[in-house]
C-alpha cells in the first residue's frame, strides 16, 4: 500500500503489485474491510474533496475518478508514473515522470479535460500540496500560475509534501538518511530526526491545523514531532518500508510494504490508536 485517504468515514489505502500487473483499494469502515482491484496497475496516490470524490493515479498515466462510487477512467498519454495528486477546487493536479531517466510531469484537469501543464521540470514530480510541488532535489511553489523556485540549497529528493498553513510547510525525503524540512513562509529549515525513529530516507508526511507532524519512511519508520520531542517505539514494529502517513478518525495510520520486490508483494499497514483489523479481508461486494 502507498497511499491512504480518508472519504468521509471511510479509510482507504491504495497501491498494487509493483510488477505493474495490479491496482488495489483496501476499504475500511469501522470493523469492515475489504479488498478491490481497481486497475491493472499500481495506485501510487489519491486525493479528492472528502465527500464523495476522490481521484487516483499510477503508474503509466493512471487517473482514476470517483464520484460517489462510479468510477471513470480518465488515464492521460504518458509512460511516466503519476505519483502524487492534488483536488484544488475545481481542478485536480497530478505530478510525476520517470524516476530512472529523471523527467518530471505536472498535469491539471480543468474544466473536465486533462492537459499536460509542465513536462520542463529540474526532475520526477513526486508530490503536490496546496500550491507546492517538490521532487527530485526541488521544491517550487505556484505563484500567480506559475511556477517559482524554492528549492532547499542542498537540492535534497523529496517525496512528499504537507502543511498547517502558508507559513508552516513540513517536507520528507532523503535516500541514506531522513530529511524533514520546515518551510516558514520565507526559507526552508533543516529539523533533525532523532535516529530512534528513524535512520533512513523518508516517504511520507501528515499534518494539518493544529496537529503534529507525522512521518513515514523506510525500515518501518513511524514518527510523530511534537515541536519539541520525539515520539515512536524504541524498536522497529516491522522493517518493510512505509510511504504515506495519514490520520483518520484520531488515528495515525502508516502505509507501506515490501517495496524492493517485484511482484508477489504484501502491504504492511501501521497504526497509532485502537484500531482492530480483521483476520482476513474479502473482496469488496
């Protein structure tokens, strides 16, 4: 799993074998979960409005659009993976490119009708926030529709992007060791992660009015910043790799699995709550 969104009272997680042969949901309402294969390719990312709408994309172009359940295909002419997406209103961003050639992509759906936005970008696209786009070693921001350079002077990778206001931005990244930055209106700073929590590069970040940061990364990282103290468990729960945090209902939950396989992969999902799973997870009616 690599992705998890929240559509009212229901919690879902998307993803897929990562040999490209699948495309999964896992839906969860309170006890009652299940599984449903969306696509024939992996979902890397989902986002909508939160009450009813929801778009999914993936590898190879893949947009899924929800509306009340009815699911529509609308997959844009590119072989790059869309690995973040963004409901602004009315228009819905999808970023992404090749992560091995290094070209990045940013699409908007505007009006019903997907056009190719940008395909001239520093690299891969990786996540969309609000009015922020970061990637391979950039961070830009969209300033009167277009686009304007922020990036960090250490170019990190960053993978994804999120924040409590304009003024208080928190990106994840890094390869051998994690990178969180804190963006405060002005400049980004560098806020060091005790190595408890994590000790490699990070995937995945949550936050919103109010809340903490939470983080997700890799070798079962699942952290959560105060602003001023550490909270995780003193050992690993598990050393498959996480992707996405997200909070749902008062609880964090933690995406991932065993991303280095390829095909016959499993999901690892991590909570901090008290939340009950069940034993097996049937296919969605």
């Amino acid at each position: 799993m690599l992705t998890a969104w929240s559509d009212g009272d229901e919690l879902l997680f998307g993803g897929g074998d990562l040999d490209g042969s699948a495309g999964r949901l896992i839906r969860a309402t309170g006890d009652s979960w299940c599984v449903e294969e969306l696509a024939d390719r992996p979902i890397w990312w989902i986002h909508g409005d939160g009450a009813g709408a929801f778009t999914a994309v993936g590898e190879a172009g893949l947009i899924l659009r929800s509306e009340h359940g009815v699911v529509t295909d609308e997959s844009v002419p590119t072989t790059g993976t869309l690995f973040g997406a963004w409901h602004d209103g009315d228009r819905v961003w999808a970023v992404g490119g090749d992560a091995t050639l290094g070209g990045g992509e940013i699409w908007l759906r505007e009006g019903g009708v997907w056009t190719l936005f940008d395909d001239q970008l520093p690299g891969t696209v990786f996540k969309v926030w609000d009015d922020w786009f970061v990637g391979s070693g950039f961070a830009m921001r969209m300033e009167e529709g277009v686009l304007v350079d922020h990036s960090p002077s250490a170019a990190p990778r960053l993978l994804t992007v999120r924040g409590r206001a304009a003024d208080d931005v928190w990106a994840v990244g890094g390869d051998a060791s994690p990178i969180l930055l804190h963006w405060d209106g002005t400049e980004w700073t560098d806020v060091a992660v005790d190595p408890v929590c994590a000790s490699g590069g990070l995937n995945g970040v949550w936050t919103d009015p109010g809340q903490d940061v939470w983080i997700a990364g890799m070798s079962g990282a699942m952290a959560r910043w105060d602003g001023t103290d550490w909270h995780c468990s003193e050992l690993p729960l598990t050393f498959d790799h996480f992707h996405a945090a997200w909070m749902h209902q008062g609880e964090a939950w933690f995406a991932g699995g065993d991303f280095f396989q390829r095909g016959d992969n499993h999901a690892t999902l991590g909570n901090f709550g008290v939340a009950a799973t069940p034993a097996e997870m049937p296919a969605c009616p």
